[in-house]
C-alpha cells in the first residue's frame, strides 16, 4: 500500500475484512446454535438416553457450526456485492 505524503496508514483493509468475516462467522454459529439447543424439540425426531445425550450436542454443534457458516458467507456476500454495486466496481 502506498501512503501519500503526510498521511499515515495505521490499519490494514485486508486485516479489517478478515475480523470482520472472523466476527460475522462466531455470531451466526453462536445464533444457530442458541436456537437449534433452545428451539428444536430434539426429543421428537431422536431417542435421546443419557447415554445419547452428548452425542446429540454434538449433532447439535456440528449442525450450527455448518448453518452459521452458511448464512454468514450469504449475508457477506451480499454485503460485499451491495458495496461494489455502490462503489460502481462491478
């Protein structure tokens, strides 16, 4: 990056986008997540036992972690393809 005189560049675009899809990521698994252990009724559709209890949260961890990374890439993508639709790189 080049700097032009005078100015000092104390933060890196490429940085900033990596924490903000970092962030963006462990929100939307944290949401799936909170919702599938709070929201689905995992009693009607598996037999859940003691001995099948941590299996499901795994189940459940698995399936949260897939879902939020979905939705997190779409609303990235979206964001991004809104901000070069404005910027006029197309």
């Amino acid at each position: 990056m080049k700097k032009k005189r005078g100015e000092f560049l104390w933060y890196n675009r490429g940085m900033i986008q990596m924490i903000f899809t970092f962030c963006s990521h462990l929100l939307f698994i944290s949401f799936a997540y909170h919702l599938l252990s709070n929201v689905v009724q995992w009693e009607r559709f598996l037999k859940v036992t003691a001995d099948t209890a941590v299996k499901i949260r795994l189940l459940i961890l698995f399936i949260s972690i897939s879902l939020g990374y979905l939705t997190s890439s779409f609303f990235i993508s979206v964001y991004e393809f809104s901000r070069h639709l404005f910027n006029g790189n197309f």
